[in-house]
C-alpha cells in the first residue's frame, strides 16, 4: 500500500499557500478577494510566452494579497534566436494580450508586458541583445500600441519580485529560493529584513540552455546515451563549478532553513514524483528521492508515464483521470531529455544544501511560474 509521510499531508499548513482560481467563460473570472481588481501580466520566457491574470486587493501593496486567476503558456523557444522561433514568439506575444484585451476583457492600462531576465541573460551571452528590441518593437506594431511599455527585467529585479510573489510573508526572512528557468537559474534571499535588499543567487544555467551545450558536443552519435554522457560532463564540470562558487558567495547556506526551488522543472518533478499530490501547490522533497528520480528517468523512463505512475496510487478518493491529464501535460512540456537536463541541475544545486550537520527544508513550488510577473503587476499598479 502506497502511504504518503505525515509531513507531505500537513505542509501546507505550516509553509507555503498559494492561492488559485479556474477561469469559467471568458471574463467570467471566480474572484476570491473582495473590493478586488484583475490585472493581466504578460512574460516571454526563454521558453515561451506566459500569460498570467491575477486579481489583486485593494489594500495590495500593503498586504501583499493577490491571487492567481488564470495561467497560460505557449512554447516558442525564443532563446534559440532564429525567424522560426522569433515568429512563433511575437504571433504568441500578440496572441496572449489580445486575450487579455478583448477575450478577458482587461483594459489596457491593467496588462502588463515584460521580457525575463532568462531571455536577457543569454541574449547578452550570445551578443543576440537586438533580437529582444526587434520582438518589442514588432511587438508594439503587432497591437497597435507604439507607446506599450516593455519591461526587460534584470535577474536581480526578476529574483526579488519572484521571492515575493512566491514565499508567503510569514516565510519572508529564512527561505532562500531558486528559479531554474529554461536560460538562467536566479533567487537569493532577504538577510536584513529589506524587501528592497535581496541577496542575489544567479547562475548562467537553465534547464535549456544545459540541454543546448550537451547536444552541442554530441557530435554525429545523437543516441541518448551519448547525450546522457555529454549532459554528465556539463553538470559535473562548468555548471557545477559555477554552482559551488555561486552557493559559497551567497552565504545562503547558513542564513536560510527552507530551500524553495520553483520553475517549471520543479513542476515537472514533483507531479512525476508525487502524482497524488497533485492538488498542492508545494511538495517538499529529500536530495535522496530527487537523485532516485534523476536516475530513473535515464533508465527507466517509462516507470513515469501516466499509465504506470497512477498504479502506484491506491486511494480511491483521488481523481486519476485528472492526475493522468497532468502527467501528460509534464511530458508534452518537458520530453526525456529536457527532464534530464532540468533535473540534473536541480540536483546539481540541491547538493550543495546537503549538509550532514545541519539538514534543510527542500520544497518544490509547482506554480512558482506566475511569481515574479504576478509581483511585478502588484508593484507597478498604482504608478
């Protein structure tokens, strides 16, 4: 019989809540908050473009109370920076705020438009910064708005919206939380009880850009056991020695109790390790069950399809066919490879909070995607 640990049933209590709602028709939104407004936060992402419709209370920017709406994402791969990815991230860019405007019904004042510091990060790495001011301006061109503000966030502004959009206030002051994103790997922590002031973790790493260096030195054999080899000796070389120093440099390690990793690999391996658990919006995981999971997506990677992973749940009251569509959805986001690749690296930096005198909290966030554009919409409404 499956048993599932006290402590994942009762977390939620005592860590992070995280608010979401369900979009009905429409504009026809399942409001939670009284005297509340919706706003609408547009990203594009190294990986795609997200849409994220969130109300927010009146008395926000004081309490911080706002909650997530709506949540919507197309893949574009833009950092590959060629015309068929760029196309496909403007035509989904425009597509998502013309959602917004006329489906949602959202005026324009309340939809904000940002590019992350993921996109940012490589686009500098790779000497490709036009192609970020070629997408804003087709962009603006596209809706018809020449005056549409589009942010391009630093990794430490992304970082500290993403930490206060994420980590409830009860948690401010001894969580550290990393973002593994697709380009970059960002987060940091809060050591003088300043919002304002965050101790910046950043990393030139993501679960692509990773996955995009491993096939780079595959050569002819594109086996996946030579990607699987190459992959090793990314992890294991630059991107751990850059790991070390950055985790060092931070002084996170004796400063924080909880270790929050969000991004969309965070997702992917916490439905894939704990599919019952598919209603929290936060698992907690040990670096022992992480490194099994790492391991066995190389494999025996046909052990987390939907099929065999709803063997594995014997409460009745679960709905699977639910917990099955959301297995899915990890696999059309995320296929072997790109799972190996993001949880290599999730390892990579779990390790370097493993310690033996002193043990953390390690807590997946599976909705952290929304965090930083949903605190940069709460920061930016009354200006």
């Amino acid at each position: 019989m499956f048993i599932i640990p006290l402590k994942r049933i009762l977390f939620t209590y005592f860590l992070f809540v995280t608010a979401t709602g369900q979009l009905s028709a429409q504009n026809n939104f399942k409001q939670k908050i009284k005297n509340s407004a919706i706003y609408a936060g547009i990203e594009v992402g190294s990986k795609g473009v997200k849409l994220s419709v969130i109300e927010v209370g009146r008395n926000a920017q004081k309490n911080g109370i706002f909650n997530i709406l709506q949540d919507t994402s197309i893949n574009t791969d833009f950092i590959n920076f060629n015309e068929p990815t760029f196309n496909a991230t403007l035509n989904g860019f425009s597509t998502l705020y013309k959602t917004a405007l006329m489906d949602y019904k959202i005026p324009a004042t309340r939809i904000f438009t940002a590019v992350s510091s993921g996109v940012k990060v490589q686009a500098e790495k790779e000497k490709k910064n036009d192609w970020i001011t070629n997408l804003s301006d087709s962009f603006r061109k596209s809706i018809n708005e020449p005056g549409r503000k589009v942010a391009v966030i630093d990794v430490l502004e992304e970082a500290r919206l993403s930490h206060l959009g994420i980590v409830p206030e009860s948690r401010r002051y001894s969580t550290f939380l990393i973002d593994i994103g697709s380009g970059n790997t960002k987060g940091g922590y809060f050591p003088n009880g300043n919002t304002n002031q965050l101790r910046l973790f950043q990393l030139t790493w993501g679960t692509k850009s990773a996955s995009n260096e491993a096939i780079k030195r595959m050569e002819d054999d594109k086996s996946l056991a030579n990607y699987n080899k190459h992959l090793s000796r990314v992890l294991a070389g630059p991107a751990e020695t850059e790991i070390v120093y950055t985790v060092n440099v931070s002084g996170a390690y004796n400063m924080s109790d909880n270790i929050a990793v969000s991004g969309g690999i965070s997702w992917a391996v916490a439905t894939l390790l704990y599919p019952e658990l598919i209603e929290n919006p936060v698992v907690p995981v040990t670096f022992s069950e992480v490194q099994e999971f790492t391991e066995g997506i190389v494999k025996n990677f046909k052990n987390y399809s939907d099929s065999s992973l709803l063997k594995t749940i014997s409460d009745p009251a679960l709905d699977k066919t639910t917990i099955a569509k959301e297995i899915k959805r990890v696999h059309q986001v995320f296929d072997q490879r790109a799972l190996m690749s993001g949880a290599g690296l999730l390892l990579k930096i779990m390790r370097q909070f493993e310690g033996i005198a002193e043990k953390k909290q390690f807590f997946l966030v599976k909705n952290g995607a929304v965090g930083w554009i949903s605190a940069y919409v709460n920061e930016n409404i009354s200006k």
